[in-house]
C-alpha cells in the first residue's frame, strides 16, 4: 500500500483580526463531507506575528498516511479562525485585570489541493483568502470558493 504525506507549512498570516488569534487547519474530503485529520494549531499575536519567533518550526506540521484514493478525492485544506479576547471588538482597547478572553469564530479559508495532489515531488506556494461570514460551519461545503 502506497501512502503519501503532505507537509504543510503557514509562513504568513496577511489577515489582520485586531486581537490574538488561533488558527485551526485541517484536511475536508468535500465528496464524504468529513474531516480527515485532526485539526493543526497555529497561534497569531495581536500584533499579527505568529509563534514562530519562539519555536523555529511550529507553524509546520504533517498530514501523513494519506493513500492514492484520498489524494483522488476532493480535499482541501480548512482554515478556522478564532478571535481570542474580548467578547466585542469595542471592549478589545479595554484592559481590565482578571477579565476573561473570549473565543470566537472570526473567520474560515479554504484550500483546494487538486494542484498539489498532481505534483508530488515540488514545493508549491500555495493563498487562499479568509472569509468573515456569520455561519462559519457551512462555509466549507459551498463549492463557489
């Protein structure tokens, strides 16, 4: 059994939420509907710098194990992102000692990897917009992206 991996690594987050914010990716097989893989974390400081400085490679992970059907699927890579701290933007310039930080759904990107599932052996460089919409849980399914 041939199984293939894919090395997925975030070198810029251009989007600019105005408060911390975690970045949640994930592989979505959009013909079954279901998630493939556990979701990869990636943190962002208010001031738009991921934790990079910090840790040399924890904006990379791998997707492993996948076989030549998934790579046949339609997969794509999902970006949630959560806005974490206040409950309103208005509160956010508002620092009170113990207040509690909020997580809340900001936004979602989707990928789609046809391309690179036909090129197995180069490095692609590889955007895709984040999207603010109110129903984040759905936005994954519509085929207009």
């Amino acid at each position: 059994v041939l199984t293939h991996h894919l090395y997925f690594c975030m070198r810029d987050f251009g989007h600019s939420v105005g408060e911390d914010a975690e970045i949640y990716f994930s592989l979505f097989d959009s013909r079954r509907g279901q998630y493939l893989s556990e979701r990869f974390l990636v943190r962002i400081s208010k001031e738009g710098f991921s934790n990079y400085i910090e840790k040399l490679h924890s904006n990379c992970t791998i997707f492993t194990d996948l076989g030549n059907a998934d790579l046949s699927r339609d997969l794509y890579v999902v970006a949630h992102v959560m806005r974490c701290g206040r409950m309103l933007y208005s509160d956010s310039g508002k620092n009170k000692a113990g207040s509690a930080v909020y997580r809340r759904p900001h936004g979602v990107g989707v990928l789609p990897l046809a391309e690179a599932a036909q090129d197995h052996t180069e490095e692609l460089e590889m955007t895709f917009k984040v999207m603010i919409k109110n129903v984040l849980s759905s936005l994954h399914k519509n085929s207009a992206l």
